[in-house]
C-alpha cells in the first residue's frame, strides 16, 4: 500500500505531531544502530574500554570526597560523603553527557543532514541513549559502594526507575533545544559546558538540599534537576519514598519543555540543511 | 497515475552579507548582519509540474538554475517555501553516501549503519547483506575496519548500498560520476532494472547523453523557473542553443569594475567548424575567446580552465605555454586555442577564462569569469582518468618464447 506524503512550507504548529512521531517510529532501527554504533565507538579503540564509564565518576567523587568533605567539612546527611556525592553524581553525569553531546550532534553530523532524510531528531536522542547505557554501567558501582558502606536499599530504591524516566524527558528536552539552536548560534557549542558547570552548583549534588536557606527553596526547586537529583538520593540512599512536591514541579516542567522543545526542534529541521 | 508533484513551489535562500562597518564591535556588526544584512534569493519560483508513474524525467539546466533545489525539497532535505509537493510512495536517492561512513567501524557494521540511515530495516539489510558487499565487490574485506579501504573501495560499497534501495520513486544525481567503467557500467544496469521494473525515476544531470539515453521526458529549468519540458532530444538542443548563447549571462555575472581588459565570451567550434557544446573524446576541438581591450597591456596570458562539475581543475589552455608574448592592444580581439585530439573523459565541464599580466599571482587577473560549457560525447573509449593517444605494434618472439615453454 503506498502512502501519498505532502510536503509544505514549515510552521511552527502542533498539527504535525502524530506524523513525526510516526516517522519517528518508522525509523527506530536507525535510532537503535546509531545508539549501538556510538556506544561501540566510543570504546573501541581505547585500553580500557568500557571501563572509562566507571572511571569518570568514580575520579569525580574521590575529588568531590576530598575537596568538599575532607577540606571544607561539608556535611551529607549522616551517609559517609563518598557515596553521597557519588548517588547524585550518577545522574547528573547522564544528565550532563547527555545534553554536552547533543548539543553537538546536528553540526558535527552536517554531512548526513545535508544529504540524506531521516528524522532529525535521532541525532540528539542517540546521544542521550549512550549516555544513559554508561549511567547504567556506573550504576553498577553504586550497587558495590552500597555493599561497601552497609547501606540498605528498600522496596523505595524502585522509584528511581521513574525518577531517571524524568531526567531522561529533562535531558531531551534540553538536547532537542541546545542542538537545533546550535545550528545557528554556534556559540552555543561553547557556552554549554560553562553552563552545566554551573547548572551543577545549582543544584544538590556536592551538597545536601538542607544546606540551601529555606526562603530560597521555591525559587531553587524551579530547576528541575533539584527534584531529580534529590528525590533519587533520597530513594536510594535512605530508602525513603520520594518527596512529592519536587518531583512533580520536575514532572511538570520536564513534559512541558520536551513538547515546546520538540516543536521547536521540528520547525528548525525543515530548513536546517539550509545554514548548517 | 501520478507519483509526483509540484504545485507552484518556490524556495528561497537567505544569502547573508558581510557588513561593511568594520569599525562596530563584532557583536553589533553580527547583529547587524543578522538583522538587515541579507537578501532574498529564490532558487526556485512557482515551479509546477507532474510526474506519472513508470516515467523517467531528466532535469537540466545551468548550474544555479534550481536543479538541486528541486531534489532536495523532493529528497525532504530542506521544506520549501511556497506551494505545495506531494510524493505518491516510498522515495530513496541513488547518492553516494560513504561521507557517512564511520572510520572506525568495519565494512559490514558501516553497512548496517549507512543502510538504515536511508531508511532500510536491519531485516532488509541482513538479507541484502551479501548482494551489497557483491557488487561493491569488497567481500574479502568485510570486516575491516573501512578506515584501511582504498577510496574507490569506500565509494563503492557507499554506492551499492544505495543501490540496494527498493523505492517506488528513485531519485539519482549525477550517478554516473562514481568508480571506474566498470562499476558504473553496473550502476547503469541497475537503474535500467528499475527502470524496467516500472520505477518512477527523477535524473539530475549535467551528462547530456545519459539524460538522452535514460529519460522519456526532460525539463530545462533556467534562473529558478521551469523553461521547456518535452522529449528529451528537443529540450536538449533548446538547453545547447541557451548555452551558445550564455555569453551575454556570463558578462552579468562578472564583477563590473574598471579593469584594463575583460572576456568578452568563449565559444567552442568542432571539427567541422560549427559552433556546438559537446565534442567527442578523440574529436578535433577550436576554443575562441573574445576579449575587449581597454587600456593596452603589454605582457598579458589569456588562460582557459577545465573544471569538472565538482570543481576539480582537469586541464588547461595558456597562451604562455612556450613563453609567448601576447601583446594586448586596445579594442576587440579573439584568440583562438587549436586542440587536434580532446582527451578528456565522458563528463561535463565549465570553462572559466582568465586574463592575466604574465607572472602575476591566479588572483590577480585582470578578468575572470565562468565563460562556456562543455560536453564530452562517447568517442575513444577511455577507462580511467583521459584517453592517452598511444598505438601499438606486434613482434615475433620465437626464441624467447621456446626458452620460457
């Protein structure tokens, strides 16, 4: 059966949801064998391999460990502060790779887009599944450290499941917005990691939510990953059920960007190959 | 049934400037630019037609013409800007993808990747995995990394696996530019099969005589606007009259400012001595280039240069060869360059003239301009890169020949 497909000038316009998620779906074998080919090539060539996924956060938490508790005494909520940076560090590391390559992903795959069709948006998402893989690698090291530590997980470690579903919709949201900006606005390539390293004095990841003034909270909860990086440390580490009201602001705020942002995206793509 | 259309389509570039304010700090400049800098270019305006299913339509035109517009709104590259395109099934373009490739990552994993780049499923690609890497024909070195192919090698499987494509409506561009004569003989075959197989086929080309040979019907488009279509031997001849008379087009587009002298036009002549735009390889060839002499010039070189349509420099014509002096005086003249045998291979090419003070640097021409086009016909059969004039003569080696049996 053929399918008759109309082409016309681009709006920025909801109509056209259904059928790019369609084509979106239409093209999930290249989705998976761009993520699987990232993934390989990252660890292809070097010594260590997959290895460089654990190693990253680990160096970053035995530096956070010595800077911010055994320098400037920074306290972590009776859990020793090795595994209390390491359980935010976690998730913000996906967070952080996820949106740092994406951004790059339409400008450095120019010669793809400039000669061949396929949804976009693949791109950035395969960057965020690449991510998330070496998130689930390094994961595996918080199971040791918990062991290691005598931390008990309960039944409430399962809500990190949805919890990392919201950093992921976070995370594209970001990456749909930052690369097809970058098109553009090249600056937007180097003001992204300034702006994440920022982004992560800004929210509870060297630091407990506690040690920010209770006047600022409402402002400080604004950013989405405050409700994320919190509730997934709360979930884990004190295998306490999640605080609510934080995790919805993140819910809310998170779906809202991903759809704008994926509007955004598509109305961007259709004349992108024009000024890349 | 029609698979193909286009109702009033128009694209439009926006072409940004540099500003000319140098003194602004670069931000206000940047903004400036941003803001008013640019222009409204319209690759293509109000461009209507259809295509039926089962017909193979060629497209030519100058370059700038709107040629590559037209497969890249169709291809879904880039949306237009007016008017409105419907595809009836499933569209793929025979391009060579192997820019694509991954380095790093072996034949049969770049397979994998670059076929469901153009839309295949990793089920297709497993089944057709064998007849790819047959008529790239690179099966020994399927699982080497393709950072250690050689070019031809890299561009092949890039090809085959586009060629493996199984559209309703296929879409080819300059096809006949990759590999050598085998391979493109290949190429060819298949395109025919589909051709065959009642696939409806778009072909963009500057290779006249492919066009002539593969097409039912052929559009000119000139300056973004569909010029003439019907059967491709008459639109063809209506696109060389055009180019015979591009002088004066040519003379738009050169920079107008004051200089001492300026091509005025380049024309080439056959054999027979008739003016024409296609020469066989092997044929006798006379370049004429008229010149318009303002201040006299007193050691000047008049060049001719050879440029395939991907820009590559493949020959030239130089009036200072031996060392010559070519002494300009004011008012019109003509140079005419004689070429007893053309060696060039089947393809396409712009000619650009240049007027130069002997010794001077390529960029300090006194003029310089795209002046012509022309087009290599079948002739003497060339495999590689141009026909080398040779000959040859058969010896009797009876005693070597005992002593090696």
């Amino acid at each position: 059966m053929r399918r008759t497909s109309v082409i016309r000038p681009p709006t920025l316009t909801a109509a056209n949801l259904p059928q790019d998620l369609a084509k979106l779906a239409q093209y999930r074998d290249l989705l998976y064998t761009l993520s699987i080919h990232r993934i390989k090539v990252r660890y292809k060539q070097s010594v260590l391999g997959i290895c460089w996924a654990l190693l990253q956060p680990l160096s970053m938490m035995l530096i956070f460990t010595f800077i911010f508790s055994y320098i400037a005494g920074i306290k972590s909520e009776g859990t020793p502060y090795a595994i209390f940076a390491y359980t935010a560090l976690l998730p913000w590391n996906y967070f952080s790779s996820a949106v740092s390559n994406a951004t790059n992903s339409l400008v450095s795959h120019s010669q793809f887009v400039t000669k061949v069709y396929f949804p976009r948006e693949i791109l950035p998402i395969t960057y965020v599944v690449a991510a998330l893989f070496d998130f689930l690698v390094a994961a595996t090291l918080l199971g040791g450290l918990m062991i290691y530590y005598h931390v008990r997980p309960t039944l409430n470690a399962l809500y990190a499941i949805p919890i990392i579903l919201i950093l992921s919709c976070f995370a594209l949201a970001m990456s749909f917005f930052l690369s097809a900006t970058q098109v553009r606005i090249r600056d937007i390539g180097v003001a992204v990691p300034l702006l994440l390293q920022l982004w992560m004095f800004a929210t509870p990841v060297i630091y407990p939510l506690t040690a920010v003034p209770r006047r600022l909270q409402p402002y400080y909860e604004l950013n989405p990953m405050v409700g994320v990086i919190e509730n997934f440390r709360q979930v884990i580490l004190h295998g306490q059920a999640p605080e609510f009201r934080s995790l919805v602001i993140a819910v809310v705020i998170s779906l809202v960007l991903l759809f704008v942002s994926y509007l955004y995206f598509k109305r961007v793509e259709a004349t992108m190959a024009d000024i890349i | 049934m029609i698979d193909l259309t286009f109702d009033r389509v128009g694209k439009k570039y926006r072409i940004y400037r540099q500003s000319e304010q140098n003194r602004a700090p670069a931000l206000v400049r940047k903004a400036r630019e941003l803001m008013t800098g640019w222009q409204d270019f319209w690759a293509l305006k109000d461009v209507s037609f259809q295509i039926e299913r089962g017909e193979a339509v060629g497209i030519i035109g100058h370059n700038g013409a709107g040629k590559s517009t037209i497969l890249k709104l169709l291809y879904n590259i880039t949306a237009p800007s007016r008017g409105e395109i419907r595809i009836n099934g499933r569209l793929a373009a025979l391009i060579e993808v192997a820019s694509g490739f991954h380095p790093e990552l072996t034949g049969r994993e770049n397979v994998y990747l670059n076929g469901s780049l153009l839309g295949m499923k990793r089920r297709e690609i497993t089944q057709k995995l064998d007849s790819i890497v047959g008529f790239a024909g690179v099966a020994q070195f399927i699982d080497t990394p393709v950072k250690r192919y050689s070019s031809g090698m890299y561009l092949r499987l890039g090809f085959a696996i586009a060629a493996h494509l199984d559209p309703d409506v296929l879409l080819l561009d300059e096809v006949l530019a990759v590999g050598d004569a085998e391979f493109q003989a290949k190429c060819i075959e298949r395109i025919n099969q589909l051709k065959r197989n009642g696939k409806t086929i778009v072909f963009v080309s500057h290779n006249l005589a492919a066009v002539e040979s593969l097409c039912d019907r052929v559009f000119l488009l000139r300056q973004g606007e569909l010029y003439s279509t019907g059967p491709p031997r008459q639109v063809i001849s209506e696109y060389e009259r055009l180019l015979a008379e591009m002088p004066a087009a040519a003379k738009l587009s050169s920079v107008t400012a004051a200089r001492a002298a300026e091509i005025v036009s380049v024309s080439i002549f056959n054999a027979a001595g008739r003016r024409t735009t296609t020469v066989a390889t092997g044929d006798a060839m006379r370049a004429e280039v008229e010149y318009k002499v303002h201040e006299p010039v007193a050691d000047a070189v008049i060049e001719l240069y050879f440029y395939s349509i991907f820009g590559n420099l493949h020959c030239h014509f130089s009036t200072e060869v031996k060392g010559e002096h070519l002494r300009l005086a004011a008012g019109h003249g003509v140079i005419e360059f004689h070429c007893p045998e053309v060696l060039l291979e089947v393809a396409s090419f712009n000619i650009e003239a240049s007027i130069k003070h002997r010794g001077s640097a390529f960029s300090e021409h006194i003029d310089y301009k795209q002046a012509a086009f022309l087009n290599i016909g079948q002739g003497k059969p060339v495999h590689g890169m141009f026909y080398m004039p040779h000959s040859f003569t058969q010896k009797a080696v009876g005693v070597q020949q005992e002593i090696d049996s």
